[in-house]
C-alpha cells in the first residue's frame, strides 16, 4: 500500500520534534502536527521559562550577598511584567528555532489539530492524510483536584503568564515543580506558603536531601506545611481568595497555585478508532520499543508516563526515528543514572540511587556526607549550606547514586553522571583531582564513610 506520509508525528514537543527532524534526515517523508505550540511543554509553559523565573528570583539573594564584597546598591525593585514580557520574546524566537529545524529538515508542517481515523490515517482541518507509521507525542496536561472552587486556582500554564506578581501565594503539591515554584513566587518577593499533604515533598528522592531542602526553604522564611490540603476555594468581595483546608483552617491569598500531578494530553485525540490501549494509570501502554497495542502506532515522552523529562522524551525520539528507518544504528533507551535536577532555592542535583532506594534493591551501603558553608558565603552573613552526599556499593565499591543541595548543583552532578553510567567506583572519585576551591571538588574529598 501507498501512504502519504512514512511517518506522522502527532505533537511538536522535544520528543517529536527529534523524532521527525531525524526520521527525514534518514530519508523519511515526514509530517508533523502541533496544535498548540512548537517546542511542547519545556519550551513554551515547563523548564525553559521555569529556569528564567529562577534566575530572577535569584537575584534577590544576590543582591544581599553583593554588600559583604563592598558593593553599595540602592533599594532594588522588582517588576513583574518585564520579566513576564522579556520571557515571552525569548519563548517566541524559541518557537522560531522550533519552526526551521522541521521545516529546514524536510518535515511538512501542519499547525493544527490531528485526530486518529485509524490504524493509519489522521484527520487535520478536515483533510485525512495516511501514514505507514504514526507516533504519538502530545505530552502531559497539569491536574487541578475536582474540588469547590477549583476555577479559581492556577496550574503551571497560567503562572507564566500573570499579569501581575500576587502579593500572597499558596502553592499546592509536593513535587518538584510545586517547590521550584515556590521557590519563584518567594524569592520575587510574595509572601508564599507551600501546603502539602502528605509528611515531607521530594517523594522518591534520598531523605538527606529531602530534609536538608526543607531546612534550608524554612531558613530562607518560605512557610512550609506539611499533611495540609486545601477542601474548597471562595472567592471573596474584594477579589482575594479564601482557601479553607481539610483540617478546618482558612488561608487568604491572591493566588492558589496547584502542582498536583499531570495527565497524559490525550484529548480529541480519538485513540477509541484504533486498538491502542492504556494502562492502569492513564497513559499509553507501548512495548520496549514504542510500540503501543495497534502496530502501526508508537508513543512515546510524557504521554507514556515513564519517565517525564525532556532528555528523556529526546532520546525516545532517537531511539524511534533509528529503529524505523536507520535501524543499523538502533540503541534502545537506557534509564538508568539519569541525571536530574529541582529549580530550588537552593538547587538539587542528583543522579543514580539514594539511600532509601539502593536498601531497597538489597545492596549493601556507605554513606559518604558533607555539608558545608560555601566560600562565596564567608564575607557575608547567609548561613546557608550545601549537602553533598554519596551512596557506594561496599561489596563492589561503585557509586550507585550522587546527591547535592547547593548552588549550580544541575551543574555539577552532570558531569558525575558520566562518572555513574562509566561505573565509577569509590575509589576512582578517590584518585580524582579537585578543582581548588570549588564547592564540586567536596565530591572527590569525601573519605570518612558517615553510616552503611
């Protein structure tokens, strides 16, 4: 059988974005659809404008710490809507890039909405094109709980786009975009509180940093409460918000912000004409190779749910494009030591196994540990401190995970992923020179194990 195409992408997110410029560089007829914004979630409402507001929040710290190496500033101010608006043109000249990689790479570009008539035809704009092979990669939606008043809360969609700082934020959720947030709307100087409803955030990362985090977001004044949830949201006369909590309590503010969870994006999507199936939780179920229940259709990235990163969403991309038309150069994907980091207030950083997990999996641990004042700190009066912390084997020596709360600490745990994924063993991070004075040489100083 003809098709129109060898291979329809459905979303211009990273991961289809990778998969559709390399598909057509391996000779591939190539079309791709996108509805909403080129570049997906990081680009346009996740890690890109995310690490921007970062930046901007950061710079109240900076200016505090500028005073004890001689620097007389005077009263810095804040303004919303500049950031918002430089953000903005910096996510648009991203859409561009966006653009021209597909349209440069041979992909033909439909900006529009694409429905699944079946196994090998979707429908755009009411014209149905046929394809050999069609890769799902919509992504992921933020979640709002079916609460009273949720119309009145924001996701991480809307808070880019506030017209106006709000003066008193509750951030609701315990994952890492709940604290990275937090950590924004605190730092740009709104009175911030952080609920969440279970014992302590950072579900699954190592309890060291989990606690070390907490410690230093409460020293910074971010209030922090724990096994609190929000029962229903009103709206009150003069426009404020009165979120009244499961335990009885009511909190004021002017922005309710929910960091809850995401969904697979499989709206109007009509996977109900096809024989793709979905697991127990929601997401597309597919095979080690992309492949979902109906053969000639794949998914992969955020709307698979394994794991929602934007490098892992590329490599998916890759590992689909190679198997489909260059599949001498086929790898299968890897997750493990994949590298991580939280936005924070102070930043984490972390790959590999923590603590709690690598006792879980049976080994038998060391526990290397360090917290420390970083030098850029003595000459002022931040009493902030940075973790460093190191799980080993001790049967075999190796370095099952690295963890960091500190400033850059993305930075520096990139490079000892390499490390991780090389197999590094205690005594190779050992034999390993340390740049002089660097906080990152603490990981190749550490000697004395701290517990096991």
């Amino acid at each position: 059988m003809s098709y129109d195409f060898d291979l329809f992408v459905i979303g211009a997110g990273s991961g289809g974005v990778r998969a559709a410029r390399f598909a057509a560089g391996f000779g591939a007829r190539v079309a791709v659809a996108e509805s909403r914004y080129l570049g997906g979630t990081c680009v346009n409402v996740g890690c890109v404008p995310k690490k921007l507001l970062v930046y901007g929040a950061h710079f109240a710290d900076d200016f505090e710490l500028a005073e004890g190496y001689g620097w007389s500033l005077d009263e810095a101010k804040f303004d919303w809507p500049t950031l918002i608006a430089n953000k903005n043109r910096e996510i648009q000249r991203l859409n561009g890039i966006y653009r021209n990689l597909l349209v440069n790479s041979g992909v033909t570009l439909l900006e529009s909405h694409a429905k699944l008539v079946d196994a090998h035809h979707v429908e755009v704009d009411g014209q149905r094109f046929s394809a050999e092979h069609i890769l799902v990669a919509t992504g992921g939606w933020p979640q709002i709980p079916d609460i009273p008043g949720r119309e009145h809360a924001i996701s991480s969609n809307e808070a880019f786009y506030l017209g106006q700082l709000p003066r008193r934020v509750l951030v609701v959720g315990g994952g890492y975009i709940a604290v990275e947030f937090a950590s924004i709307f605190h730092g740009l100087g709104a009175q911030t509180t952080l609920l969440y409803r279970r014992e302590l955030f950072l579900r699954g990362f190592d309890g060291a940093v989990r606690r070390h985090l907490k410690e230093e977001l409460e020293r910074k004044g971010l209030d922090l409460q724990f096994n609190a949830d929000i029962a229903r949201i009103d709206k009150q006369s003069d426009g404020s918000l009165l979120a009244t909590l499961k335990d009885g309590r009511a909190l004021e503010a002017d922005c309710v912000f929910y960091a809850t969870g995401r969904r697979p994006m499989l709206d109007n999507l009509g996977l109900e004409n096809t024989a793709v199936e979905l697991d127990e939780r929601g997401f597309i179920r597919v095979d080690d190779d992309f492949r979902t229940t109906e053969p000639s259709i794949l998914a992969i990235g955020d709307v698979i749910g394994r794991v929602q990163l934007t490098p892992v969403a590329l490599a998916e991309g890759m590992a689909v494009a190679r198997r489909l038309f260059r599949p001498e150069e086929y790898r299968p994907v890897d997750y493990a030591y994949i590298p991580t980091a939280v936005f924070s207030l102070p930043n984490i950083g972390t790959v590999g196994l923590g603590e709690e997990q690598a006792r879980q999996q049976g080994y038998q641990v060391k526990l290397f540990e360090s917290r420390f004042r970083a030098l850029k700190l003595t000459l002022t009066e931040d009493q902030e401190r940075t973790l460093m912390k190191l799980v080993v084997d001790a049967d075999s020596d190796r370095v099952l995970g690295c963890h960091m709360v500190g400033p850059e600490a993305g930075e520096i745990v990139q490079g000892l992923a390499v490390a991780l994924k090389a197999g590094a063993t205690k005594r190779v991070f050992d034999e390993t020179l340390g740049v002089h004075p660097t906080a990152a040489e603490e990981f190749v100083t550490m000697r004395t194990p701290v517990g096991g």
